[in-house]
C-alpha cells in the first residue's frame, strides 16, 4: 500500500482553506452595501401626518422594502411598498444617517419620478407626434422625517425590532407623454408600423399634495412575527 504523505494532505488542506476564505472576503465585498443600515423589509401601519388618525394597521401583505440603488451610494435608496399601499417605488437621496434622516431635495424639479406614477397609458398611439397628458398621483416624493432605530420596537411576540418611522410627502399632478416608433424587432409584425407612449415631462399641482406616516417596525424573518 502507498504511503500517504501527511504534511503533504496538511499542505493542501491549508491552501483550500485559505482560497475558500479568500473567496468568501471577495463576496462579502461585492455584495457589500453602502445603505445597510436602512435596508430591509418592513411591516407598518398607515397614519396621517399627525399620527392622530390610522388610515391601515398591521398586515402581512402591506409591507416596504428599503434597498440600495445600483450604483451603491451611501444615502440614496429605493423605497418600494410593492405596489400595496400608495404604490410607491422611487428612488431617495437622503442627508443625514439612517437614525435621522430626510431629503437632500424638497423641490418638484430637483426629485426623481415615481416609476410607477410614469408607466405609458394602456391606450396606443396611432402615429408619430401625438401627446397625451394625464393626472397622476405621487408622481414624485420626499421625506419630512425618518427614523430607523435598532432594537427600539417590540414585535407581536415580544421580539425587540429595529423601528421605522417615516414622514413622507407625496406630490402629484399631471404627466405628459409623446409618441414613438416602435423598433421593428420589438413588433408583432416587423412589416407593420407600431406606435407607443414614451415619458416626457411632469407638472407639479400642490393642491394634490399628501402627507403621510409610515410606523413600524424590520421583518424579522420570524414566523410568529409575521402580521
């Protein structure tokens, strides 16, 4: 029977341990995240801008996710409520950290668009060089106020939590949007002309103007914490 050289099996194993834990500081930096502390899943309830009146309490399907942007940078985040309250899915720009925060920018112009306040209408144009201009809600959104606190909340079971509260003010007003061409390849006959609605700009109505509180509290991740 061969021999079987130790030092050279400790040898070995040594240099796929170090590779696998070279590996793993090499995903743990691409999968960093600049907004960490504000990102994650929450659960809230729905109160008007003085908390004097509930507009929506706990449940399982209303829910906010807070997430980074692609470009990773500190304070500008997604928030998305996954289209089951506002809807609301728009990027924020925030000064401050993630215990205190609010917008960097309080003016209509200098907001990002809600994309889903932008989406084409369903209606088709029939040619190049139509418009149509239509009332949309919550077409861009800033935050008065923010607040995510860790451990200051307590869950239905009795869990410390990281708590949320959130300010926000909604503005809407009207959307106008101009016709292209569809790309050939993109029809459902290439040797049909094809028409569609593309964004082109918004105008602000501050007679629409909403303002809410979001107050809850991270998903845990926990069955029995589930609303």
């Amino acid at each position: 029977m061969k021999k079987i050289n130790i030092k050279k099996l400790l040898g070995l194993f040594t240099m796929a341990t170090i590779m696998s834990l070279t590996s793993c500081s090499e995903d743990v930096d691409v999968w960093d995240s600049e907004t960490l502390d504000y990102s994650g899943t929450y659960f809230f309830e729905l109160y008007d801008e003085d908390m004097t009146t509930k507009y929506e309490s706990y449940d399982h399907s209303v829910q906010l996710m807070i997430y980074n942007t692609a470009d990773n940078i500190e304070n500008t985040v997604w928030l998305d409520d996954a289209e089951s309250m506002f809807p609301l899915k728009s990027k924020f720009s925030f000064a401050g950290t993630s215990e205190s925060f609010m917008s960097e920018n309080t003016d209509f112009d200098d907001l990002d668009n809600d994309v889903l306040a932008i989406a084409a209408p369903e209606s088709k144009p029939t040619g190049l060089g139509e418009e149509i201009t239509e009332e949309r809600y919550n077409i861009r959104n800033l935050v008065l106020d923010g607040k995510i606190l860790p451990n200051a909340g307590t869950t239905v079971s009795g869990n410390p939590v990281d708590s949320i509260y959130i300010k926000i003010k909604l503005l809407s007003g009207n959307v106008k949007f101009t016709s292209y061409e569809v790309d050939e390849s993109l029809r459902a006959n290439p040797e049909v002309a094809e028409y569609d609605w593309e964004y082109d700009s918004a105008t602000y109505d501050d007679t629409l103007d909403e303002t809410y509180v979001i107050s809850g509290h991270r998903k845990t991740g926990f069955e029995e914490d589930d609303h």
